[in-house]
C-alpha cells in the first residue's frame, strides 16, 4: 500500500507520492522521518547537521537509509535517532551536550552512527525521543536514559 503527502503552507501547496505504507512519521521544522511497517527508513526535508542519516543540504523527495529493521524512530531541530529490532540504537545530525549519547565525537556526527549500549544499559529499547540539548530514550523495563544536557 502507498502513502501521498500533501504539504501546505499559506504560498503553496506540494505533493508527494510515497511507494511505500507508513507505520510512523516523525518529523520537525522541514525534516521529516517515515518508518515503514517492514522497518525500512525513508527521509525527506532540510538535512540541517546532516540530521537525516547523510551529507548533504536537502533531499526533495523520499530518500531509502542504508537501514533496515528499525522499530522506532525519532527526530527533532537537528538530530535523529533509531532503534532496530536487535537493540541498536543509531544517532545522527547534533550531538551538542552528547545528545545522541556519543561521547568524544564532536558535535555533528554525519551518518548513521551506532550508539554505546552503555548509554541504555543494553535494556531492550521500546521508543526514542532527541529533543533540542538531549535525547530520551525509554526501555521495556520502564527505564528512561536521558542522553545530553540534563
């Protein structure tokens, strides 16, 4: 089943078609994350900090990652993270304050980078949440691990 999005803003109107059924879509200002119901990872938008998984300014129309079996996905003013159904959580785009948990990496991490389980304690990852300074991340044990500025 495909997807069409249609975005509006008081001087236009733009469509996209989407080949592919949304599952979750996570976006914020111009970018935007679809996760897929078969876990694959489609970006769209302004790629500020390289927030959406690759070098580049913009991508225009809906971009496959080079990831697959992704079970949640969050994004937010410069950053991304995803979780895939074996527990690893990948982080890209703003890491100021070690937002997506990289510790000694530099503040913008350009592609798709694995984050320590250390960071979550290796408990199993139900969502995902980067915010401006920090990111959250929520474990089926009911843990919540604040990565960045507290």
């Amino acid at each position: 089943m495909a997807s069409h999005v249609t975005k509006y803003d008081e001087y236009t109107s733009t469509s996209v078609d989407i080949p592919f059924s949304i599952k979750k879509v996570s976006a914020y200002a111009s970018s935007v994350m679809f996760l897929t119901r078969e876990g694959r990872v489609f970006a769209l938008g302004s790629n500020v900090n390289c927030c959406l998984g690759e070098e580049g300014d913009e991508i225009t129309t809906p971009k496959e990652l080079k990831i697959s079996n992704v079970i949640d996905v969050g994004t937010s003013d410069n950053k991304t993270l995803l979780v895939t159904k074996d527990n690893v959580l990948y982080g890209c785009g703003g890491n100021d304050y070690t937002a997506l948990g990289l510790q000694g990496k530099g503040s913008v991490i350009r592609t798709l980078t694995v984050v320590p389980s250390r960071v979550y304690k290796n408990e199993k990852i139900l969502l995902v949440a980067p915010a401006y300074s920090f990111s959250i991340v929520v474990t089926e044990e009911s843990n919540m691990f604040l990565l960045g500025q507290k």
